[in-house]
C-alpha cells in the first residue's frame, strides 16, 4: 500500500466521522457559506503578482516535522506583503498537520484566493470548503474517476468556488475537462515522492493552450519558475522551500525579490 493509498483510506473514515459531528445544514450556516469568493486564475495573470502560490504546511509523510513553530497568521501576512497570487493551506490533520481553523484564520487578515489543499473524496469536503473560506478546492486526479471529478467540479462551481485539477502522469491527463479552472501538475510522484521536471514539461504539451498550468511541488530555486515560464506555466506552488525555514514569510519575499530582478 503506497503512502497515497493509506491517506485516502484514512480520508474516508474521516469524511464519516466529521460528517457526524458537522451536519451539511450546519455548514450552510457558516458566514462564508454565500459569501463571495476571489479567483485564483484572475490572481494568476495578473502582472502585478508572482504567480506564486505560497502553501503553509507543518509536516509531510515524506519528510516528517518540516515547521512546528511557525503561526499561520503571521506567515500568510508575510507570503501576501511579498506578492504572492494566492495562498494554499493544508488542512489535513494526521498526516500533514493542517486543520479547518488555518484557513478560517487566514480569511480574516488576507485579500488572496485560498486553496483548500487536501485530499477531497466527498461532496461533503467541498461543502466543507466553502463553509471555512475557501475560493479554490483542489482535485487529484490519482484518485478520482473522470466522472467524479466532473460530479465535483459541477458543485465546486454552484458554490462559486474554482477547481485546480492535480496530475502527474499522462493516464491522469485524460481525466482532465475543459470546466477545470486550472491544472496543477505534480512534479513529485504521490507514490513514490520524487521529484522529475521533465515529466511535468511534457505533460504540459498536452494540455490545451489555454490552460493555466501551475507547476506544484519541489520547486526550490528561482530559477525553477524562469526555466518552466519558457513551457507555459503561469503558476507555481510552494511550500516546503519556504515553511523549511525559521521566517517562511522573509524566505518567500526574498524568493520573489529575485524573480522580479531578472
């Protein structure tokens, strides 16, 4: 059983148990249940920002404890001072650390879209989503059938929330819809953890031109993000590179400070 197939088994009786605890009529009562939400893709294009997507993540099952110490609220203050397009925020709790609260926090002090990252499973999850402020669900295509992620993607946009398709190889590719917002592609196997640009650039030929293509995942040189701009991708998700050390906010301004001098 790869560390994947132990998290979505995992998910599942998690799905159950909160369901219990949180009725999806509680969830609509939520105040962001009919708020507005802010687009990740506007963000994305626009020539003020960095294209950046900076992630806040305490831990990994790949590399364990990565940041205990930092709060969410100061380093989603820092990532936004630095110019980041949006943010993207783990909430799952026994193997990344996350929890609902992070995201709720961060509502309240940012003015950037917000991707809830975990892995959804459920409509329950993307109801879930909406209720605690999130604009962006994300959807892994490893475990969802065309069919349920068109099912997903449906929802995800009656609630005015936007999706980001996740791939990593070309088998994954073929569950991609023109209704997808945008598409992320993994540069880190889900299976196996390693990390391989070659196969995110070839998988990006094969995508319609129009997509927004964010490269996501083991990113931690800038000069990564100038070298897969020349393929076409406009966003780029970060996470380890940043919450790795003391100050991720200062590390992610110090990142973008050198995009923006070349």
């Amino acid at each position: 059983m790869t560390i994947l197939d132990k998290i979505i088994a995992y998910k599942r009786k998690e799905v159950l148990k909160n369901k219990a605890i949180f009725s999806v009529k509680e969830l609509e009562k939520s105040k962001y249940f009919k708020s507005e939400t802010k687009s990740l893709k506007e963000f994305i294009l626009r020539t003020d920002k960095s294209g950046i997507i900076a992630e806040f993540k305490r831990k990994s099952p790949s590399k364990g404890l990565i940041n205990g110490t930092s709060k969410v609220e100061d380093v989603i203050k820092g990532y936004e001072k630095a110019g980041v397009s949006g943010l993207s925020i783990l909430t799952d709790t026994h193997f990344f650390g996350g929890r609902n609260e992070d995201i709720l926090n961060a509502r309240k002090i940012n003015t950037c879209p917000i991707l809830r990252k975990d892995f959804i499973i459920s409509e329950y999850q993307i109801l879930e989503a909406k209720a605690i402020g999130a604009d962006v669900i994300l959807l892994i295509a490893a475990v969802l059938s065309k069919k349920e992620i068109k099912q997903y993607t449906n929802l995800a946009h009656q609630l005015r929330l936007e999706v980001l398709l996740e791939v990593h190889t070309e088998k994954e590719l073929e569950k991609y819809i023109p209704e997808i917002n945008l598409v992320g592609i993994n540069n880190r196997n889900l299976k196996t953890f390693e990390v391989d640009f070659e196969n995110s650039i070839k998988l990006s030929k094969q995508l319609p031109k129009e997509t927004i293509k964010i490269a996501e995942s083991g990113i931690s040189d800038y000069k990564n993000i100038i070298e897969l701009k020349k393929y076409g991708f406009e966003g780029f998700l970060i996470g380890e590179n940043f919450m790795k050390t003391t100050s991720p906010e200062q590390a992610c301004m110090e990142f973008i400070r050198k995009i923006k001098k070349q």
